[in-house]
C-alpha cells in the first residue's frame, strides 16, 4: 500500500480550511483533505445526508473536524473507522472548551473568519433577517456583544467589523485564539483513531 493510501481521510468544515492547511505537513503528512461548505450548517439535515455519504465510501479511517452541526453526527462517529474532534461547533474548537463556555456565559455572539466575508449572505437571507431592526432585535434580545475570531491567515477585515458593528449597534472586539486548540483537537482526534488501528 502507498504512503498516500494509507492517510486519513480528514473531512472539514470548510470554515476552517484555510487554518487546516496552515497547520502544515504534521497534519498533511497524515490525512488527505476534504473540506465542505461551511454553509451547510445552516441546513443540518443536508449536511447530515453528505456527511452520511462520506462515511459510508470511506476506504480509509476517517476524522470528522466538525462540531455537533448535524442530527446523526454521534451516529456517524460511533463508527470504529470515524472520530470526530472535540468540540461543540467551530468556536469551541478553535477557542477551546474553557474559553468557549466562559465566552458564551458572557453572551457573546462569534464571527469566525471565513464567515464574517459571508455575514450578509448568513443573517439577510439564511436567517430571514434582511430587516435591521429585525437583526438588531435578534441580536440583542440573546447577546451582549460580538467577537471576531481572528485566527491570523488573513488581515483583520476591519471594513467589514464596522459595517457588522453598525448593523447590529454592538461593539465588536478581536481575539486572536491561534491555532493550537485546532491543532491539538485534530491531534487527538487522530490518536483515537490511531486506538482503533
């Protein structure tokens, strides 16, 4: 069997790809990569169908970097050849869960990187909330303020952070999580699998 043949499959949200293929060769050396649209989130049951898809053609093991965005996800990693990364949804995992939870018991609202490119497209026509007032009631009736994740491969899109400020009337900081919780989920996602082997 060649080298290649024998990597795990590693199936991504897409909302991570560019941090994925920043983490480099102790990552790529391992797994082949797939990466979806993050935008299937927003349609659980779609991406539940692909995901179900991608497990059941799997020739090699295979780690899941999502969070539980999907009805059937425990199913999928109850698998022996599936495992699945730590973590609730995206910002848990790049954030960590202590930082997560306490993050969320401070009602804060997260923009991940490659989201915040598609906020637009994500609030005015995936939620319905092309009224701002709509939005702002939204907003604000469950959170307190909203925070970038700037994971640090692109610029701070600062431009589009004052439009979302605006939009919403809440203040929008910046943190910088880098990669090592991502890295260190991904890592331990691979040695559960490594278990199985």
């Amino acid at each position: 069997m060649n080298g290649s043949a024998q990597k795990t499959a590693l199936v991504g949200c897409g909302i991570f790809r560019k941090e994925i293929q920043y983490l480099g060769s102790q990552i790529t050396d391992r797994c082949s990569l797939k990466f979806l649209d993050s935008m299937l989130h927003m349609h659980p049951h779609r991406l539940d169908t692909m995901l179900q898809r991608v497990v059941q053609t799997a020739a090699q093991p295979l780690l899941l970097v999502y969070g539980d965005c999907c009805p059937h996800m425990g199913d999928l990693t109850n698998l022996p050849h599936v495992s699945k990364v730590s973590g609730l949804n995206c910002c848990d995992i790049i954030l960590g869960h202590d930082a997560y939870r306490r993050l969320r018991r401070e009602c804060v609202f997260f923009f991940m990187p490659e989201w915040t490119e598609r906020w637009e497209e994500i609030f005015r026509w995936e939620l319905g909330l092309a009224s701002q007032d709509l939005a702002r009631e939204f907003m604000h009736e469950m959170h307190n303020r909203l925070v970038y994740l700037d994971t640090g491969l692109t610029e701070t899109p600062c431009a589009t952070l004052a439009n979302i400020e605006a939009f919403f009337d809440m203040p929008v900081t910046v943190m910088h999580p880098g990669l090592d919780q991502l890295k260190a989920a991904i890592l331990n996602g691979l040695e559960r699998l490594d278990a199985y082997a």
